[in-house]
C-alpha cells in the first residue's frame, strides 16, 4: 500500500513537471477597464509630463503588490520637434523570479506627444490620451498580474512596461519602440524567454484581431498557438489571416531572438487623434484578449 502510494505521487509529480494544463484564473474586464480609465485620468502620458510621472509611480506601485520584484530601466529619451528630452522607464515586474521557464508579456505605457492623425489640423499639436494605443496593454497585463499572484502558472513570468514606444516620426521606424529598443540592448544574455506577446490597441471596442505579418514571418509558432488558444474559447475576433506589418515593440526583441508577436487590431478609427478616449474601449474587448493570453499561460 505505502509503496503504491510512492508510485502514483511519483507518476502525479512527473504529470506536473510534463506542463499539465491548469485551469486558468478568471479574467475580470470590469476591473481592467478600470485600470485603463485609471492611467487616462492621469492625463496623456507623455515622457517629461506630470501625468507621466504620475502613472510611472502608479504602475510600479500597482506591480509591487503582485510580484515577486519590480524594477525601473531609466534613460533618457530624445524626440520631437523642437527636440525635447525627458526621462524615460521601462518598468520590469518579474513572477516567480527562480524559475528558469520563462515567458514575456509586454506593453508600451506611454501616450503619442502629437495628434498627427486628427481630422481637424487644429488639434494635431496636442497629446493623445491613449486610451487604446497604450493604456490598453497595460490594463490587460495588470490584471493579468493580480490573476498571476493569485494563482501562479508552473512557468515563471515577466512583464515589461515599454516607455518611449509612441514619440516617434513616420519617417523613421527607428525613432519609435525607444523603450523596448533599450531594453533589447540591455538585456542580460541569461534573459531567454521562451516565447513574448506584446499587446498593443487591444481595448477597441470594435475588436478584430489580425495576425501581425512580422510576428507570422518570425514567429509563426507562437502566432498559432495564440489564435488556437482563443478559437478554443470562441473568440472570433481572433482572425487567423494575416494584417498589417507594424513596426513595433515586438521587433528589437525578435532581432535580438527572442519569438515575441504583436496582438495588435491596427484598425481604430481613433488611433492617433484626440479621441482615443475611454469610450471607444470596452471591457468585453480586454476580457477576450486578458482570457486569450491566461489560456496560452495555463494550458501550454
Ligand atoms: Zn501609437
């Protein structure tokens, strides 16, 4: 009898180890809309800005709550015209910090310092609110977060909040992704995720989620493994075509080889206006990409 009972905890525990699926924590949209709302009552969180600083202090505070440590990158960030420079940070929340399986998820936090896409020129000077292009991903991560700290997933976790990704001018791919490009740079060679997803305008609440193209070309592995993960659980706004190329904060991390891919809907009618607002996002929109990413988490 005790010898049997040896043997089938050794069989339980060799299940465990194999990456056995969990059934993944639930994930509340209400509370990620709330989240969302919270970085826009900051303002635009523009890098040099009282609103920015605000919402830095905000996040690591929220992240110090649920893991394990939280850390800034700082550098300084130059851009626009006339040419300013502010200080920028990355903010880097690592779960489960001993595990050597690792996953990254990831975001930029920052908001566009110029409205160069508004309709009316009149507004093409001031700042975006960033409801979808930034505070989005971040909501969804943070959220994410709690759900980590609650119920951790046999793999190890690292999110990484992307300042200086949206200051950029469209004549050079360069100049945007600053934050991310840092962190590429920066990154200790031992920092070797198996896999990234980078969220990026995911709140839309006219949700379509197209397979990015470099993602398909670089990391087509991790590109079906997402879209099966949300067909599984219904979720048509998954489309398994391929969408646009979007130079973004995916690209410095599968240059420097670690298969990250963009979930990004390109398509918003806002994006880069003074009307990314709040109102155009939806907490069934979140909760489809949050329930997305925790399924690819818990059953790998
Ligand atoms: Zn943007």
């Amino acid at each position: 009898m005790k010898i049997l009972m040896i043997i089938s905890a050794a069989v339980f525990m060799a299940l465990a180890g194999s990456g056995c699926a969990q059934d993944p924590p639930l994930f509340d949209g209400e509370k990620a809309y709330a989240i969302l709302k919270k970085q826009c009552d900051f303002g635009p969180r523009v890098p040099g800005t009282l609103a920015h600083q605000k919402c830095r202090d905000y996040l690591v505070t929220a992240l110090r709550g649920y893991a394990d440590q939280v850390s800034t990158q700082d550098f300084l960030h130059t851009f626009g015209t006339p040419v300013q420079s502010a200080r920028a940070s990355n903010i880097i929340a690592n779960f489960q910090s001993a595990k050597g399986d690792r996953v990254l998820l990831c975001a930029h936090w920052d908001c566009r310092h110029i409205a160069d896409e508004d309709p009316d020129v009149n507004n093409r000077n001031k700042p975006v609110l960033g409801a979808n292009d930034g505070a989005s991903g971040v909501a969804v991560l943070l959220e994410i977060a709690r759900l980590l700290k609650a119920q951790p997933p046999r793999q190890g976790v690292d999110i990484v909040l992307f300042d200086a990704e949206d200051q950029g001018n469209h004549q050079d791919n360069r100049s945007f992704a600053k934050g991310s490009q840092f962190f590429a740079r920066h990154v200790v060679p031992t920092f070797n995720p198996r896999y990234g997803i980078l969220l990026d305008l995911v709140g839309d609440k006219d949700l379509a989620i197209y397979q990015e193209a470099y993602s398909l070309q670089m990391a087509r592995p991790v590109v079906d493994k997402v879209w099966a993960a949300a067909q599984k659980l219904g979720i048509s706004e998954f489309i398994p075509q391929q969408g646009y190329a979007v130079f973004d904060d995916h690209i410095p991390l599968l240059e420097r080889g670690i298969p990250c891919i963009d979930i990004i809907d390109f398509d918003y009618k806002y994006w880069h206006t003074v009307s990314d607002t709040p109102d155009k996002c939806s907490a069934a929109s979140l909760e489809k990409v949050g329930r997305t990413v925790l399924e690819v988490l818990y059953r790998p």
